[in-house]
C-alpha cells in the first residue's frame, strides 16, 4: 500500500511510518514547507492549499496532525489555534482527496476519547453519546469537517485515541523522572480514569484499520482502563519505586490554568474499545502492567 500520512514527525506518525516501512508499504509524508524527497507532498492547512496530485497513487490516508493540547495555557486564541489546527487540515484533505483522479480508498482521520466528556464512573462505547466541555466540541467539529470524504463514499475511520504510553514521548516520558525518584504519585484523589493504549497497540491498530471493514468511530484504547491511583501504583511497582506523594490540584491548576489541569490530570473517561475488539483486533499488551514492562524493558 501507498500510505499518505500527515503529522508523521509526531510520536504516532514516527512509530506508524517505521512500522509501515518495515512491512514493506509505501509513505508519503504531508509537509507545509517546499517538498525535499519523493516521498514528501506538500499542504498547508492555514491557507487551504493543497493539490489534488498529492493523491496520485494513495491507498490510504492517515491523518495525525494537530497543534498540541498541552502545549500552551488554554487562552482563547490558542483554544482556537486547537480546533482551526484540527478542522481545518481535515477539511482540506477531505475535499482535495474528493479531487483526485483516484481517491484514496480509506481516510483514517484522528480524533480522541475526549469526545465523550467527563463521564466518572461510565464505561465507554463507540454508540456512547458525545459529552459536554471543550475538548468534546473540538473532537465533534474535528470529526465532522471529515463529511466530504464520507460524502463521496471514502471509508472515513475516526480515530478516538487514548492516552498514548511512550518512554519517548507524551504522559509517560514526563512522568518518568518523577517517578523514578520515588517522587511520584496520584493526581489529586485518583479516581479518574484513564484510558490508556501503548504506542505498538496505537500503531497496529491503525495499520489494522487501513485494510479492515470498519467506517465511523472507534476507540484506540486498551480493553482495561484503569484509575489514576491504579495506574500511579502500577508504574511505580514496575519502577520498584514508591508513590506516595499525591499531586494536589492546585499546583497543575496555577502552572496550566483550571480548565487545561482538569481536563488533562482531575477528569476522565472509562472508554473501552468495543469495535477494535468486535472487528477482530488482538492487543499485544492489553494490561497495564504488561504493557508498562515491555516499554521500560523491565
């Protein structure tokens, strides 16, 4: 296969390209600068530019771009630099893929388990309702500027990921040095859940969703979603390390702002991945705890 990736210098994009690569497929990478190498097309989210030619070829489009939610406090210009980042590079690939003399056969679009809001205790589904709160409106606008592409019969995926689990990047890889030291420990009471997935089930899941039947959401989780206390004892007992000092709220909430440090550290979702499981997808590390020991060679 000839895949089209966007985002592919992220922690996702660089694990999916490698794996791809190494199975023998072909990719493309989405690029804003001039394109260096034939294997590089050119696009521009901001002002809509992107020709129909970077196509040619495609059998499948995977979509990982986005500015980062944690990156910067939540003023009100970079929550919207977050959802314009978002809908309208989705936009723009769901329309000029329309445009092409072939269009890809698949679009696989990201999205995020943010969609379902803070739902305490609920488990998750894929025919769970959308929740309430800013990450839930950016994941619906988000997965609706994919709506050409569904328009004109692309199988249109989106993908509803987790906590992605990393010693190279994201949650995990700033963790790591706290917990190492035997410094680290719950976010406030450790009741939130977290849905989490390691960076292999992230990767072959994608992989297995470019040539699977599947079209609307599913979730990229693991099948075992835990709470923050189970999950902070989890990696310290991997680390043989003690947590024993939980993080108070107020610290997160005057560093990134009340509305970022609920979202991110305080609240969460108990999300289960029914249509990955339901499809036939088998998680190579489908525990916690397996999958914290395989990423830490512990």
């Amino acid at each position: 296969m000839k895949i089209l990736i966007t985002g592919a210098t992220g922690l996702i994009g660089q694990a999916l390209t490698k794996k791809l690569q190494d199975s023998g497929h072909s990719v493309v990478a989405a690029v804003r600068r001039a394109p260096r190498a034939e294997d590089e097309v050119q696009w521009d989210p901001r002002t809509g530019v992107m020709s129909p030619d970077a196509f040619d070829g495609v059998d499948g489009v995977v979509h990982l771009a986005g500015a980062g939610i944690s990156d910067k406090r939540w003023t009100d210009a970079y929550k919207m630099e977050i959802l314009e980042s978002r809908t309208s590079g989705t936009s723009l690939l769901a329309t000029t893929m329309t445009q092409a003399n072939v269009a890809p056969q698949v679009f696989l679009s990201s999205s995020a388990i943010g969609i379902y809001g803070a739902q305490a205790d609920q488990e998750l589904t894929e025919s769970s309702e959308i929740g309430s709160g800013f990450l839930a409106d950016v994941c619906r606008d988000w997965e609706l500027a994919a709506q050409p592409a569904i328009d004109t019969g692309i199988r249109t995926v989106f993908l509803r990921t987790g906590i992605v689990l990393s010693p190279h990047g994201g949650a995990l890889k700033k963790q790591l040095p706290l917990f190492k030291l035997g410094l680290g420990g719950k976010f406030g009471n450790g009741r939130q859940w977290q849905s989490w997935i390691s960076i292999t089930d992230e990767v072959n899941a994608i992989i297995h969703l470019l040539t699977s039947s599947i079209s609307g959401p599913v979730n990229l989780t693991a099948p075992t979603p835990v709470t923050n206390v189970d999950f902070t004892r989890t990696l310290a007992s991997v680390l043989s390390r003690p947590a024993v000092l939980p993080l108070p709220s107020f610290g997160p909430k005057m560093l990134l702002g009340k509305e970022l440090a609920n979202a991110l550290l305080f609240s969460g979702q108990r999300v289960l991945p029914s249509a990955l499981i339901s499809d036939g997808f088998k998680f190579t590390h489908p525990t916690l705890e397996i999958a914290l020991r395989f990423l830490l060679d512990k």
